[in-house]
C-alpha cells in the first residue's frame, strides 16, 4: 500500500523549475532511493513534501500522504505532521543540533513534544533507551553530552535518535552520511536499514552516491535537471540502466562492487 504519492510535482523559483512535473511513491514501510548530481534537485522535493521551501519558491503539482493532500494542508496542520508523522534526518546534524543544550535534554524535548503529559524524568529515561537504540554506548552518562563532544558518526546516530522519538511512519534523510568517512557510512546505512526493519516506517533516501541506495532502495528515481530521467526497481536500473545519465552516475562508480563489498565488510560494527 502507497504512504506518499507524488504526481506533477514542480518547484519554481519565478519562472525557474528546479523540481519539474516529477511522480514517485514510496510504499509503506518500504525504502525509495533518490539519486542525482549536484543541483538536480533532490533537496527542493523532500522539502517541498516536508513544506519547508525557502521564501521564494512556490509548490505545485498533487503530494498524497496517506489520503491527505499536503499541498493544499493548511500550515498548522502540516506542523503536525512534521512533527509527529513524518521525520527529517540532514547532511550536517551539528546545524540541526542546539549547541547550548545536551543532546539528552534535546531528544526529550522532542518526545515530550510528541506525548503530552510526560515528566521530564521519563522523558530523560526515553532519551537514553533512544540512545541506546542507536546504539550509543554508555548512554545512560553521554545523555549529558553536548553535541560537540560527539563525532561525525555519533551525532548522526542522535539525529536518528530524534527523529525516531516521534514515531515517524515516513523518514526522509538528505545525504545522511555525506559527510562521514566510509565506514562510519556504511554503519549509518545499516543503522537506517535496522531502524527501517524495527519500526516500519518508511525511508525516502536522498543522495548523489549510488553505492549509498544500492545497499537500501527498493525503489529508485534518478533525477537529472528537476526532472526524473529514470525511475524503477533499485535493482532492475542497477543490472539495466536505460538512461544514458543513469550509465554515467553508474560509471562514475567504477569499482561499484567493490565498494559495495567494502561497504558491507565494514558494516555493523560501531
Ligand atoms: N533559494 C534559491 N533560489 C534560487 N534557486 C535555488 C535556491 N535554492 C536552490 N536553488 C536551485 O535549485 C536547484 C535544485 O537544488 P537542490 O538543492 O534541490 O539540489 P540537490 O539535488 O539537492 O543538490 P545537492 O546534491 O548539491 O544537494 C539548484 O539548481 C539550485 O541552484
Ligand atoms: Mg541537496
């Protein structure tokens, strides 16, 4: 069953289209890759799902969530949504983290955001059994860590963290392990697959990497200029790639296997 379906979708800023007449949909609790080169406009149509454009650019096109159509949700409503169904996890977790808080005090923030009436201790108990989740070690004394004084990888782990707090049944992640060296990649990838496989929810991946979705797609769109040049089952545009484009972001993964193997050796060991 579809979660979220996209139809003629467009994003423009004045008279210039980044996202262009596009469609996709992501089953429900299944995985759609999103791949392109730099500026092909994979950003502007997550966030033209979450209705978080920059000022200046303006949606149309049809965004079924679940019967709901997002384009036409006035804003109150879209807030909850984003807040409570639908979760967003970034390139750069040290922007999207409060340098002045402890990443505990934020995680439960976003719980209690998430249920009313919850006390601060229970909250502060969810944020480290989320830690944990992730797989956080000794969580139960880094829950009093500011986000500084986590790696790359850990602080990945604790935007996971927030965005499982809301129980999400879709998670959109933006070139999620852009900024991570290889194998702490590859641990964020099994980490989303894990999550994905607990929790049920959905997972739009974003990224211009293929030896990233190749691991967790099952879907895959390749968009090229706010268009999709391509679109289909992972594997099936992985063996056959019809697009000329599709061939050459292939081939600009040379040794795709090899780094998939590497990808895989390397995985599940935080
Ligand atoms: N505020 C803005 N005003 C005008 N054009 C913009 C604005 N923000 C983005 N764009 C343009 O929209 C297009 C799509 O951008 P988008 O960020 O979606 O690309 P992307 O595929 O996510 O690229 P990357 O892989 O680098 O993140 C780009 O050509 C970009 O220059
Ligand atoms: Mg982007």
């Amino acid at each position: 069953m579809t979660l979220l379906r996209a139809e003629n979708l467009t994003v423009a800023f004045g008279g210039t289209k980044v996202v262009d007449g596009i469609g996709f949909a992501v089953p429900r609790g299944g995985t759609l890759g999103i791949v392109g080169e730099s500026g092909s406009g994979k950003s502007m149509t997550s966030l033209a799902v979450m209705g978080l454009l920059p000022s200046g650019a303006t949606r149309s096109g049809s965004i079924d969530f679940d019967g709901t159509e997002l384009t036409r949700l006035p804003e109150r409503q879209m807030r909850a949504i984003r807040g409570d169904r639908i979760a967003m996890v970034f390139q750069d977790p040290l922007s999207s983290l409060n340098p002045y808080y402890t990443v505990g005090t934020q995680i439960a923030e976003a719980y209690r955001s998430h249920r009313s009436g919850v006390s601060r201790k229970a909250a502060r108990t969810a944020a480290i059994e989320a830690m944990e989740r992730v797989h956080i070690r000794d969580a139960g004394r880094r829950v009093d860590d500011y986000p500084h004084q986590f790696s790359g990888g850990m602080r990945q782990r604790v935007m996971i963290a927030m965005a499982l707090s809301t129980e999400p049944e879709l998670i959109i992640a933006d070139e999620p392990t852009t900024a991570l060296d290889v194998t702490v990649q590859a641990q964020i990838l099994d980490l989303l697959a894990e999550v994905r496989r607990d929790t049920g929810a959905a997972l739009i991946l974003i990224t211009h990497d293929l030896a990233v979705v190749s691991e967790v797609a099952d879907e895959l769109i390749v968009m090229r200029h706010g268009a999709v040049v391509e679109s289909g089952p992972a594997e099936q545009i992985f063996s056959d790639p019809r697009h000329e484009y599709t061939r050459a972001l292939l081939d600009a993964v040379p040794r795709i296997d090899d780094s998939i193997g590497e990808l895989r050796t390397t995985g599940g060991t935080p």
